[in-house]
C-alpha cells in the first residue's frame, strides 16, 4: 500500500514537472512581447527618436528590424513618413527606408539588412498639416550571421 502511494505521488510529480516545462517552452503571442522594442510620443512638425545601438555576438554580421509596426491617431486625415535611419561613418545619419503612414490607423515595417555597427533611428516626419500626431511603435531588432 505505502509503495502504491508512493508511485503514484512520483507520477504525479512528474506530470507537474513535464507540464511546467511544456509551458515555459511554449510560444505564446503575449510572452514573447519581450522580443519587441517600444517607443510611443507626439509630435506636430517632425520627431528624431533617440540612437537604437544593438549588442549582438560577433558572429552577428548584419540586422534587421522586423515586424515593426505603428499605430497613430490624430485629428487630422492624412499621412506622415517614417524614415528608418542608420549612422554613417561620419556621424550623419542616412535613409534607408521611408514608409508612408496614415495619420489613424496601423502601419507595419521591415527594414533592410544595415551593420551591426552602425545605430539606428526613426524620423517621423508631418507632411500635411501640422495637427498632432499621437503614435506607437513596435519592432524587433533582429540579428544575422555571415
């Protein structure tokens, strides 16, 4: 009987063991908001967002940022560009991609492959009238070897 016990309380210990892991494993859209990187803010006329600089191993050759995406809201209709920039080696930065976003709604990007040595940044730039323009961002930065 005591050894009956025991077996069963062994099983059910290790249900609870693999079920645990399995959930830690698991992809889940929610847990893996760790991934992104977030920015949000206002701006009317334009907004340069601070210097994004990735730590990456050096096997990581070149990054991308992926499944970006922005949701604004203003009063006005209309569009504003997002540019996505990277830093030369003189200390200018550089378009690599522009995006034309709606004023209300969700606009998603991808960026080209840049160095990893180089930071990253976006410019959001008003082209109609010069209404505020709430926004939200999302993207992941993401590495690539050789």
């Amino acid at each position: 009987m005591e050894k009956m016990k025991k077996s069963w309380l062994m099983m059910i210990a290790l249900a609870v063991i693999i079920t645990g892991i399995a959930g830690l494993v698991a992809p889940k859209e929610a847990e893996a908001s760790w991934l992104y990187t977030n920015r949000s803010g206002y701006f009317s006329n334009y907004v340069e967002t601070q210097d994004y600089q990735g730590k990456y191993s050096s096997s990581t050759k070149s990054v991308a940022l992926l499944s970006g995406s922005i949701v604004a809201n203003s009063s006005a209709t209309g569009s504003f560009s997002l540019h996505i920039q990277t830093k030369a080696s003189g200390g200018t930065w550089k378009t690599i991609k522009t995006i034309k976003v709606n004023k209300n709604g969700t606009t998603r990007f991808e960026s080209p492959k840049f160095s990893t040595k180089s930071g990253y940044r976006f410019k959001l730039v008003n082209e109609g009238t010069k209404s505020r323009v709430n926004y939200k961002m999302s993207w992941i930065p993401f590495g690539y070897g050789n």
